[in-house]
C-alpha cells in the first residue's frame, strides 16, 4: 500500500509499504477514507520529540471502512463506516472503566520505555512516537486498528465522512478541554489558539453554556472562523496586547478559565519568546512555552487552566502564580472513546461543526506538501484532509 | 573452537566457585569482621583495573611490575570483597544500609482476582508467554520449569528450577537446581489491592548467589536489567490477563523493511 513516511526531521515522504493485517484476534482492518494532520504531528517533523523512526507511518486523526475483521471481534463489521480515536484503548482495564482512555495500561508495546520518561505508560497512539507506541498511522490506504469494537465508532447516516473525521482527534480534545473547565452559566472562557482543537474548544464551552468565549491567535483567517462558528470574541495578540485586553473584557477578572490548544511551540511577540526560540533552537529546552505562561497569568483567582497543548519538560514554569492564584489545572491526552458519542448528538443537534476544519483537500499521493502548506499556515489552511486514490 | 555454551558455563562455574570463595572468606570473616565499604559499581571497576594491571605486569617480568602486580592485586581484592582499608582507614566501615542487598523487584496491580492470577502463573502456556523475549520456559510433568535462554550466534544457556515455595493465591517461588550453571531465583507474589484495583503482584528476580560476582552485576547499580525484564514481564501479564491480548508491532507497516511483500493483505479483501 501506499503511506505518508517519516524519513528525518522536515522529511515526509510517501512510500510502498506493506500492507497491515489482521495480528490480534481483536483487531480490525480499515480502508482509510479521509485522514487529517493534526499540529501535535508538527513536534516530531521538527524533531522537537524524541523516539520517531525513519520509515514510520504517520498519521492519527483518520475515518474509513471496515474490511476485515479477527475472530474475536463482535460488534464491528466489513462494510461499516467507522471513525476511531487516536489513542488505543482496550476498553477493559482500570482506566478505561473508569473513562480515563487516553491513560489505557494495556496497549502500549513500548510501555517500559515510555514509564522512563513518565513514571508510568499511557495507552498507544497511531502514526506517534514509539515511546507512545510505534503503531503504524492511518495516512496510509490500510490501517490496523487494535481493539475494534472498543475503538471503532460507526458512523451515523446522515453525518459526511468529513463531519466525522475530526470526531477522531480535534473534536473530542476540544470538547475534553471545555468539559475541564466545569462551565457555570455566565462564565467567560478564553481559548488560547484557533486551529482545529481550540476552534472546537470555543464551540464546546458554548454548547456547554459559557456565556462568551474569546479567541486568542494571530491569524486573522482563524479568528474570523472563531468569530462566526463560536461567536467568539477575538484577540489577536500580534495586535494588542492580551493580558490588558483579557482584563478589559472581564472587568478586571480575568476569564473564569483558560484553555491551552497551542502546546510546545508558541509564538508570541515578546523577550521571553525569543528567548524561548534560541533555547529550544540550540535543543536547551523542549518546549517554547508563551501561550501556557500568558494563560496561567491571565486566569482569573481560583480559575481553571485546562492544558491541551503538547509539551515536554518545560522551562520556566510560574508554578507560584498557579500556587498563589488558586488554580485547579485539569489535562490529559483526550479520551476520545468517552465523548464521541455526545458529538455525535452534536453534530445532529447542530450544536458542533466539525467540517469547517476541512479547508484543503489533497490525495494520499500530495499529502507531504499538505503538510507543508499546514505547517507554514499557507492560504489560510486550518486543516489539510488526505484521501487515499 | 570451544563452543559459546560451554565457555559461558565455564564463565559461569567461575563466577559461581569466586562467589563460594568468597562466602568462604566471608565466613572466616566471623572472627575478623570486614564489611563491604566499596559501591557496586566501583567494585566492577576496581575488579577490571586490578585484572588489566595484573596482566600487564605477568607479561614482562621486572621491578617495575612487581610494583604494578601489587597494585593490581589489591585493587582486585578490593573490586572481588567489596573492603578497601583506605576507606576502612579513613571511617567509612561499611555502605549505608548495604548489609543487604536487596532482591530487584517490581510492582503492577492488575484488575482481577488473585485466584485468577495465581492460576495464570501456573499454567506453562501461560508463563511460557509471558517469558517469551527473555527465555523460553517450559514446564516439565514433574512439576519443575526448564529455562533456555538464546545467546548470540545459534548458541544458549540452559537450567531447571523446583518450586521452593507455593502458597495458593499468595505466593509462588522458585530456585535454580543445585546442579545448575548459576544460582536463579524468583518469586510472584499476589496481595488484594483497594477499591476496585484488583490484585498487586509484585515480582522479583535475581541472578547468581547472594554476594557473588553475578549478583553483584545485576543489583545495585546494574539492578535496572532484572527491573526493566521484571518490568516487561509484568506488563505482558497484565495485557494479556485484562485486554485478552498482547500489544504488539508485529507486521507493522513501515517503510524500514521492504523484504515482506504482503500479498494476502487488505487488497484481497475488498
């Protein structure tokens, strides 16, 4: 089959591989339909995490169709058209039980390596690291999906396989990141970020009653999206500064919680971003971490700072203004398999739109440059679709 | 050329007849106590200097070497017993808290009962699978477990363990036969883990006899081998206990290997 390759750092290609089968009697063989790029993937093409490959499948955020299917599996079936979380749960253990997916013990065959690094393993990931696995990705014509019938979501008639495609990864991450944020009726939420997770973060803190969402980047086609798919109040912090203006917009509050969807590589406009650029350049330090520090700076007292982002060992991390301020911090991996469902029936009920997502379409065969184009943010692209031919 | 089996059983008689002397010594030792005062891994290292110094003076004779022999010797003394007089000179009598070196082990909880797990443990096929990447276990009719474990170039080390202690839904040991190249030892143990947790099991492993040369390479500094396998031994457990299943990358596509043409794959199914 044909698949999108990691080769080095900035060195996508796409290669004859061969094909996945059926290993576990578990698993699940899909026909990729639609896969995306998700901005997570930019850290390990500009090798800013560790333990990739070269030769590995990328790709985490994908839909298609089921063609075959191991002997242990119930509930899924060839022809169904399925969207899968990108984290790999088996749906049996302790964390999973308990809704916690993402944090899944059992399905990481790296898990050794990985409990180095963290203390202990999370669940496995398509197209990632191999400390978060080494799963072949779905931007591929074929993947192998473990656990099919706890990770394979069929897809209502009605919903388009794009709608769908982002229940995989952007949508329920965002909808995680606001659902941490425990919204009361009136509260301001203030989203920093708005690509894909964070324009799902302000559409979910609506839907989950924020009175205003507000919308802080630099671009102004993503605002404008946040603007009219959210209803968002907008910043754009290359423009005025953001903590005056987060003020100025709560009467002195600050939002009663902010979210993180920017991760390891921020911008920003200030000393302390150039700062960061040298040492993360010079690899002094993994993560260049403005948008998380204005976040835990702008939060109102007793707030909630919600991490979405991805990050490694930071810097300079105000752990006193966390301290002082009374910050409760909720984070995770998004546990995908909790939340599909409730996306579904708000894709139905009209409160999510996901498809907005998809602005650049490109086949399997183009999708290297569909990650150039996403990681330059050329013409306006928030996400670049891929469909194998 | 000897084979590999049979100068790594050499080795290893070696090591274990240098661990018996030096139980020997220690033993002696009743009446003149020394103590370990030297760290593991600088007792490796006094171990190799000494052996390298003491080479190099047996290979041309003289003054000069006598010297170097000397010096070579007492480094070895020192990296084999574990007692240096300088640092007995000096106040340092003994290693904080080294008066036992204790066994590696690792710990995981597993979400179901002990009696499962204990059975689990048992069972050949099942320890056998969870082995599998270290040593090839199998289960003999007598009750006792034959252990291979694959060295480089087609060759492999062999030995057979008894149950030494067998607790139902508690405890399962075992120990190396006395005839065997090295002392092995292992045990499983199982205790009830709160709330919904299931059971902890909480495994341990360890090479060579106690104070041996063999011992000492993986405790301490080197413990890390025996962990990270305990480790990995633990996790397949769970895996296969809970998910049904081992996580695995076998047949991963990739574009590394290009030798596996994949005919029977999705193409053939549509």
């Amino acid at each position: 089959m044909r698949a999108l390759c990691w080769n080095g750092v900035n060195d996508l290609r796409v290669e004859t591989v061969p094909d996945p089968e059926i290993v576990n009697p578990r698993d699940a063989i899909l026909k990729v339909v639609a896969s995306t790029t998700c901005g997570s993937d930019l850290h390990f093409i500009n090798g800013y995490i560790p333990t990739m490959r070269e030769g590995d499948v990328i790709g985490h955020e994908f839909m298609g169709e089921v063609v075959d299917v191991g002997p242990a599996v119930t509930k899924v079936k060839r022809g169904d058209r399925v969207v899968v979380p990108s984290f790999i749960c088996c749906g049996s253990c302790w964390y999973c039980k308990h809704d916690l997916y993402s944090l899944c013990d059992t399905t990481n065959p790296n898990a050794v390596m990985q409990s180095a690094a963290l203390g202990y393993p999370t669940a496995g990931i398509y197209g990632y690291t191999h400390a978060f696995g080494g799963y072949a990705g779905a931007h591929a014509t074929y993947v192998r999906v473990p656990h099919a019938d706890t990770d394979c979501f069929k897809i209502p008639e009605g919903v388009s396989d794009e709608q769908a495609l982002f229940l995989s990864d952007a949508a329920p991450t965002g909808f995680m990141g606001a659902d941490f944020c425990n919204i009361r009726r009136g509260e301001v939420i203030a989203v920093w970020g708005a690509g894909g997770v964070g324009q799902m973060a302000l559409q979910s803190a609506r839907a989950l009653g924020a009175e205003r969402v507000i919308a802080i980047d630099r671009f102004p086609e993503r605002l404008a999206l946040a603007r009219e798919k959210a209803q968002a109040e907008t910043i754009n912090y290359e423009e005025e500064p953001v903590l005056d203006r987060l003020k100025e917009l709560t009467g002195g509050r600050g939002p009663d919680a902010c979210i993180d969807a920017v991760g390891m590589e921020a911008h920003g406009p200030g000393v302390q971003y150039a700062y960061d650029r040298v040492k993360q350049a010079l690899r002094l330090e993994t993560d260049r971490g403005e948008a998380l520090r204005q976040a835990i700076m702008a939060v109102r007292k007793g707030g909630v700072l919600s991490v979405l982002g991805v990050y490694g060992v930071m810097d300079k991390f105000p752990l006193g203004v966390l301290m002082n301020k009374g910050i409760t911090v909720r984070t995770a991996q998004q546990h995908g398999q909790k939340y599909i469902p409730k996306l579904f029936d708000m894709l139905h009920k009209g409160q999510l739109d996901t498809s907005c997502l998809a602005t650049h379409h490109f086949s399997l065969e183009d999708s290297a440059r569909g990650y150039s184009m996403f990681k330059k943010k050329q013409d306006g692209i928030m996400r670049a679709v891929f469909r194998p031919d | 050329m000897e084979s590999i089996v049979t100068s790594a059983q050499q080795g290893l008689m070696a090591l274990r007849s240098a661990s018996t002397s030096l139980a020997r010594t220690q033993g002696q030792r009743a009446l003149t106590p020394q103590a370990v005062n030297v760290g593991s891994g600088e007792r490796l290292l006094s171990t190799l200097l000494g052996g390298v110094l003491l080479l190099r003076a047996a290979r041309r004779p003289s003054v000069g070497s006598v010297a170097l022999a000397l010096s070579g010797g007492a480094l070895l003394h020192r990296g084999v017993t574990g007692h240096c007089y300088v640092y007995d000179a000096v106040g340092r009598k003994a290693l904080p808290g080294a008066e036992h070196t204790a066994r590696p082990e690792r710990s995981i909880t597993i979400e179901r009962p002990a009696e499962e797990l204990y059975r689990m443990w048992h069972d050949p096929r099942h320890v056998s699978a969870l082995m599998s990447g270290f040593a090839e276990v199998e289960g003999m009719p007598d009750g006792r477990w034959r252990w291979q474990v694959q060295l480089p170039l087609g060759k492999s080390v062999e030995w057979t363990t008894t149950t030494t202690e067998d607790r139902p839904n508690e405890l399962i040991a075992w120990r190396t036969e006395p005839d065997a190249p090295f002392v092995h030892e292992g045990s499983v143990r199982f205790r009830r883990a709160p709330r919904d947790w299931g059971t902890e099991v909480t495994l341990s492993m360890s090479f060579g006899s106690p104070g041996g040369v063999l011992s000492e390479l993986t405790s301490g500094l080197f413990s890390m081998i025996p962990k990270a396998l305990e480790e990995e031994i633990l996790r397949k457990c769970k895996s296969m206990i809970v998910a049904g299943e081992l996580p695995t990358l076998e047949r991963n596509p990739s574009a590394r290997k290009r030798t596996r043409s994949s005919t029977s794959g999705a193409a053939a199914r549509r």
